[in-house]
C-alpha cells in the first residue's frame, strides 16, 4: 500500500516536472521552430509549434549575403583567445596565491575577493576612458584582455588548488623541481577537473557577453555575435524568420558544451561563482 | 638575496599576469568611478564638485523612477527565483522519474544568449500575434500590451530573468540536496517527524550555506539587469523599465554626463557593498555550516 502510494506520488511529480520543463523549454522550441517558418507564418492565428510550411532560413543566414559569418568568426576569435589566456593567467595566480608563501599575499587576494561581487556594469565610464587611453577601444583587445584577467578564474581554480596538499610541492622541490615545473607537470594534470570547469564557464560568459562589446565596439567589422545579431535585424529588414535562424546558430555552441560538460558546470558554478 | 625575498618575488610573478589586469581593468576604474562621481565632467573640463551629483540625483524624478523599478525588479524576481529552484529542486530530487532530463532542461536558459532571447520574447509576447496572447484571448476578451505597456513591460522582463535563473538556482540546489546528511532524516522519519517538519527543521537548516551564495548572487544578479531593456525597451514605455544601470549608461553615453552617471554607479555600488556586508554578518545567525 505504502509502495503503491509512494508510486503514485512519484508519477504525479514526474509529470508536474515535466510540465513545468516544457514551459521552460518553450521559448527555445519556439526560437527552433520560427527558424524554420516563411516570414508570413510566424505570427500566423493560430501559431504553429510544427511548421506548416519547412524552410531552410539558415541557408540565407549563412550563405554570405549577410555579415552573420563575420560576427561569427570574430565571436570565435575574441573567445578563443581570451579563454586560453584565461587560463594560463589563472593557473600561475592560483598556484602564487596558494602555494607560494610570502608576506602580503592574503591582502593581495582580499582586495581581489571583494571585487568580486562588484558588476563590471558599474566601471563602464572609467573603462570606457581607460581603453580609449590605452588604444584598445574599438578593437577586439577590449574584450579580450579583461576577458583573460578575471579575478573569477583565479578564484575558481585556486579553490581546486588548495584541495592538493602542500606535500606534492615539498617532495617536488626536493626531486629539484622547479616553481614552474611543479605547476606544469607535477599539478596540472590533478587540476584537470578544474580547468575544464573553467573552459567551459568561460567560452559560455565569453561567447554570451553583449554588454562590453555594446559598449567598446562601434566597428561593425569587429561585432561579437550578441552585436551581430542586433546589426543583423536591420539588415534584414526585421525579417523574423532570418533572426530565429541567426539566433539558433548564436545560441547553439554554449548550449552543446553544457550538454556535454554539465558536471563541470554544476560543480564550478556550485563553488561559489559570481558573474562579474 | 635571502629565501623570503626570493618568495615575494617569485610569487608576485607568478600573481602578476593576471593581477595586472584586474588591477587595470577592475580595481582602478572602480576607484576612478567613485572620484568621477563627485565631479561636473561632461567630456569636457572637469570640476570638483563635491557632493552635488548626489544632492541632484536626490531630488531628481527619473532618478526615484529608476530607483523604485530596481526595488521593483528585485522583489518582483528574487523571491520567486529561489522559491521556485529550492522546490523544483526538492520535489524532483524526491520523488521524480527522469531526473537528470529535467536538469538538462532547466538550466538551458542559463546558457542562452541575451540578445537571442530577447528577440524571442518580443514576438512570444507581441501583443495582437504573440503565442502568449493567443492563448490569454482564447480565455478573456482583452490581454496586457507586455512589452508595449507601461503597466507589464517590467513584470514582462522579470519574467525573463525568472526564467534564465530558475533553473540555475535548481541545479544548485539539486546539487546541496545531496549533502543532506541522511542519517538525521531516518532519525526524524523513525520519529515520526511529517515531511514538513523535516523539510523546515532538517532539510531548510542544512541548506543554509547554499541558499546564502544563491541569495547574493541573485540579489546581485537584478541589482545589476540592463540589457534586456537596453535592448527591448529603451527603458520604456515612458520611463516604466528604466532601472539604476540603464540610466547610468544613457546619462554617460547619450547625455554625456560623466559626473551624474558615475554618481548613480556609485550609488548602486553601495547598495551592493551593503547588502553583501550585511549578508556576511547576518549569516550566523541563520547559515549552519
């Protein structure tokens, strides 16, 4: 009876659950399904999940008519860069800001923790001001550099560092090795959970940033995705067909690495991440 | 040189490349910020001015109206957020089939790209042919303009920010539900403690440290929301979605008032500073680690 009960609960739950996912999951199936409507069905009375009519929108997307392939590219480039710095930039932090001893080091990291919680939305004047001085304002430079300097990367994987006992550095240095080494060799491949944590985190913030190129990128050349897809809509005219289509692609490359990777993102964002 | 100079060295090394750019790119104009802030700067000369910007915003209207839609925007989104992850995240943990299915689905929003997003919202509400209207006028004979209403443009985008957060906040909670120490709730199940008893006494209590970090990142999260009405609403309709960011960016960028801007920054950085500060001293109180 208890069983039965217990049973009867579960499948009750299980199908709350799932309604409540399909409202989630709504507005992504909507966006798929608008990708693949002629313009004229899209608002059509009453609306369609499943296309009464298939067209394929992401040929005009990406057949080189429109910018949308130079957005893309440039979105690549801009996040493939300052992933990897990101990471070479974290892991020597980490390793100074937990396996080195000296004096001052804990003020040091103070002051980075307390930015932390502080959005980069507040800092965008004297930015602004500070690329221009700098000469990186309207370039890819200005999403790239601070891209690979966060203090959150940092953070996230000194977290992971200090899980490893100290030990593995004294045997180390007695064997000869060097700082460097120890990082590289002896380190690195315990940390692989870590970095991968932080790969993916990244490309996905990276990938999704729209308001530092909003606000330091006026050539439209040099448009992220976010940007390309706001330059795309008067391009076609706010063809919405063209723009679900476009959307898709942009939303694609982050959802997939979650798809594969959600583990690492669970356990990363679960470590106390706070997107600046 | 003797072994601790050596340390020092080595470790600012290895800290410098990545120090120098969050020294450059954080530290510094967070400072710069609150200088500016007590400035006339309008791209031209720059003159101290002491408190003024403040005095100003104080009496200014748009100011109040930004000021009351961030409170708004925060109690409108925050609360639900968090009420909605921890109990999706308890029911399912229990009792739901397909588990890891209906995790995959509900953090894809955290994933999205903003700008995708706000598209599909501006036709999922469009007001005559949008799906969500549709389905409200088969029902009544009038619905909400959304996006185009000053009354529902800003419940119109908490609603987004719901949806992207939600989800997140579940997945964490999923995570914490797992720490739960098992014992203690075959002790109250043997005690014949109901489901709710041990949901407040047991469960709530041992998922204090997570729904603190969950709290201030989602406090943080609305505190700082911008770009869906930078790229929906232009703050509008009148000024019905202008939050503290919003108006900070167009007084800077399209009014060319640095000193004010860098003043309503200045403002929501105290907030958050406060917040957190209070947060972290409250939290004995009511987080068990």
């Amino acid at each position: 009876m208890m069983e039965q009960n217990r049973k009867v609960k579960k499948i009750i739950v299980t199908v709350l659950s799932f309604l409540i996912c399909a409202i989630v999951f709504f507005p992504i199936v909507y966006m798929i399904s608008n990708s693949f409507k002629v313009e004229l069905d899209i608002f059509k009375s009453p609306f369609h999940i499943i296309p009464e009519k298939f067209v394929n929108n992401y040929n005009s997307v990406w057949n080189g008519a429109y910018d949308f392939v130079r957005f893309y590219l440039n979105s690549l480039k801009v996040t493939a860069i300052s992933v990897c710095g990101l990471v070479i930039t974290s892991l020597l932090a980490a390793y100074g800001f937990s396996k080195i001893k000296y004096k001052g080091r804990d003020i040091l990291f103070l002051v980075y923790m307390a930015t932390l919680m502080i959005p980069t939305q507040l800092t965008m004047i004297p930015r602004f001001m500070i690329y221009k001085e700098l000469g990186i304002y309207n370039t890819h430079w200005a999403l790239i550099l601070p891209g690979m300097t966060t203090a959150f990367g940092t953070f996230l994987l000194r977290q992971f560092m200090i899980s490893i006992p100290y030990e593995m550095n004294e045997a180390a240095k007695i064997d000869g090795a060097g700082e460097l080494r120890i990082l590289f060799q002896i380190l690195l491949p315990l940390l692989k959970p870590g970095i991968i944590t932080l790969v993916l985190i990244s490309i996905v913030w990276s990938w999704n940033d729209y308001e530092n190129a909003m606000l330091f990128l006026t050539d439209k050349n040099l448009f992220t995705i976010p940007l390309g897809l706001i330059s795309f809509m008067d391009e076609t005219g706010k063809q919405y067909s063209l723009i679900m289509a476009a959307a898709v692609s942009a939303a694609l490359p982050p959802m997939i690495l979650f798809l594969f990777g959600q583990r690492y993102f669970v356990e990363g964002l679960a470590k106390g991440a706070v997107k600046g | 040189m003797n072994r601790n100079k050596k340390n020092v060295l080595k470790g600012l090394l290895f800290i410098a490349p990545n120090y120098i750019g969050f020294f450059i790119f954080t530290l510094v104009p967070m400072v710069t910020a609150i200088v500016i802030s007590f400035t006339k700067w309008k791209m031209g000369d720059m003159e101290f001015i002491g408190l003024k910007n403040y005095l100003e915003l104080l009496s200014s209207r748009s100011f109040y109206k930004s000021f009351l839609n961030t409170v708004l925007f925060v109690l409108g989104t925050v609360p639900v957020t968090i009420v909605l992850g921890l109990g999706i995240a308890y029911f399912v943990d229990r009792y739901a089939y397909g588990k890891s299915l209906i995790r995959t689905i509900m953090f894809l929003p955290y994933t999205a790209n903003i700008v995708a997003i706000c598209y599909v919202w501006m036709m999922l509400f469009q007001p005559t042919y949008g799906p969500v209207n549709q389905l409200i006028l088969k029902f009544v004979k009038t619905a909400p303009g959304w996006l185009t209403s000053s009354e529902w443009a800003l419940i119109c985008i908490m609603a987004l920010q719901v949806w992207m957060y939600a989800g997140y906040c579940m997945v964490i909670y999923l995570a914490a539900l797992k720490q739960v120490p098992s014992d203690l709730m075959e002790a109250a199940a043997i005690d014949g403690a109901s489901r709710y008893k041990q949901f407040v006494h047991i469960i709530l209590p041992s998922l204090s440290p997570t729904t603190f970090f969950i709290l201030i990142t989602m406090l943080i999260n609305s505190l700082k929301i911008f770009a869906p009405m930078n790229i929906m609403t232009d703050g509008g309709p009148g000024d019905s979605t202008s939050v503290l960011v919003f108006q900070s960016y167009i007084t800077a960028f399209r009014y060319n008032d640095m000193g004010t801007a860098s003043a309503i920054s200045t403002i929501l950085f105290l907030i958050i500073l406060g917040i957190t500060l209070y947060q972290w001293k409250g939290q004995n109180k009511w987080v068990n680690y």
